[in-house]
C-alpha cells in the first residue's frame, strides 16, 4: 500500500509540472517575454496645424463718414486696420499663408505697400475720398481669393460761425478817452458817455468819409453807434481836436 502512494506522489508532482511549464510559456504568471506594445501600433506624423485665412477690416475712417471743417486743405484722418490670423511682414521672401502686408490706394493715387496697421491720411481737400486697402502675400501677389476693404468718407466745408455783435463803452472826459485806443468788429456797438463838464464828440472820418459821429454830448450823455464798416481811424471831439482817440474796426469774428 505504501508503495501505491508513493507512486500517486511521483503522478501529482510531474502533471502539476507540466501544467506549471505550459503557464509560464503562455506568459499567464508574468515570467514570459514583455509584450512590446510600441511596436504593435502604427507609426504615425501628426498633421500639420490649420492655417485659417486672414481677415481685414477698416475701422477708421468709417464707411460713408462725412467730416466738416474750414481748413481749405481738408482735415487729415487716421486709416487703421484690424486683422485676423494674419502676421504682418514687410514686402519680400515667398507667400506663406497667414502671411503678408498691405497695398494702399487713396482716391486715384499711385498705390503704396505698408507693413502697419495704421497710417495718416493728410492734404485731401473737400470732396469725396475713397481708401482701398489690400491683402497681398510676401511676394506682392494677391491673395486669392482677394482680401480686401473700401471706404468712402466726404470732406465739407463747415458753415462760418456766427458772430455774437458785442458791447463797449468808451467813457469821455474833458481831455482823453477811456480807454484811448479800442478793437472792435463790425456789428458791434461802442457807446460813448460823456463823464466830463464840457460838450464833446466822437468823431471819426477816414479819407474823406465818416466812418462814425457820436454828435455833440453835454455832461452826462451817451450814444450808441453801431459800426458798420472796416476802418482804421483816429477820431476826435469837435469841439477839442487835440482831444484824440484810436478805432480798429475788423470784419466779423476776425482777431
């Protein structure tokens, strides 16, 4: 009996040996070659990343702005762009996507290349402006399709303001003016009192021709002459011609 179960040992322990080979060769307890999992995928380049296709905008001046202004030259205006997916470089080297700078045209001017985003618009009179603005590659070529932006402004003349007349007073005495020398415009009135005790006037009359005459005021009176002509003229009381004063008449609202 002894010997039988010694024979069943010898049994167990060559079938558990075999079973023990065929897992480790089937790499179920981890003692079996690494699976390299790098060499089982695909080997791959990543794409290259998107480039989106600029834009551009006129911000100023504004499509269809009109501008008043007395300057006969006109009023200068400040042309700024903003872009989008574009990096601005100056003319030259191969066209690259996302890429380039600018051709400008204003009115019927020969056009000109710029590397910014904003530029002066001067010397233009009154009138209709037009500012044309396009994309072009590094090598001066087009974008194509075309990139580009228009815009219209006018330049008026700004009505003259109107002119508010003033108001002076000139006090007279015996022997002067006060005060003795005065810049006026036309329209506006200059009242003459007399603060003296003897008749005087104010009398002005230039080659000839009067200009203004305040007539004869006792002590206490006053006139209010309103000018109604340019002049440059020293007048005088009638009655005192040493008696002198200075009249500078201008046009409306000139200095």
């Amino acid at each position: 009996m002894g010997s039988d179960i010694f024979r069943l040992l010898i049994i167990s322990v060559l079938i558990g040996g075999l079973v023990l080979s065929g897992m480790m060769g089937a790499g179920c307890l981890g003692f079996g070659t690494p699976v390299n999992e790098t060499a089982n995928q695909t080997n791959q380049t990543a794409p290259p990343p998107v480039v989106k296709n600029p834009t551009i905008s006129i911000t100023s001046p504004m499509d269809g702005m009109s501008i008043e202004t007395a300057n006969l030259n006109g009023v200068g205006v400040t042309l700024q762009i903003t872009t989008q997916n574009l990096v601005l470089k100056q003319a030259g080297g191969a066209a690259k996507k996302g890429e380039g700078h600018f051709r400008v045209t204003i009115d019927d001017g020969t056009p000109f290349m710029l590397s910014a985003k904003s530029y002066d618009v001067t010397g233009l009179g009154y009138g209709t402006h037009t500012i044309k603005v396009e994309l072009l590659n590094n090598d001066n070529t087009p974008y194509s399709p075309a990139i580009q932006k228009t815009v219209t402004y006018t330049i008026s003349q700004s009505a003259p303001p109107v002119y508010v007349p003033q108001s002076y007073t000139v006090s007279i005495t015996d022997f002067a003016y006060s005060p003795a020398e005065l810049t006026v415009h036309m329209s506006d009135s200059v009242t003459f009192v007399n603060n003296g005790k003897s008749p005087r006037s104010a009398t002005c009359f230039v080659n000839g021709a009067q200009v203004f005459d305040s007539k004869m005021l006792g002590p206490g009176q006053s006139a209010t002459i309103t000018m109604d002509q340019v002049a440059e003229c020293e007048y005088y009381a009638t009655t005192f011609r040493a008696l002198t004063g200075t009249m500078h008449i201008l046009p409306n609202g000139n200095p």
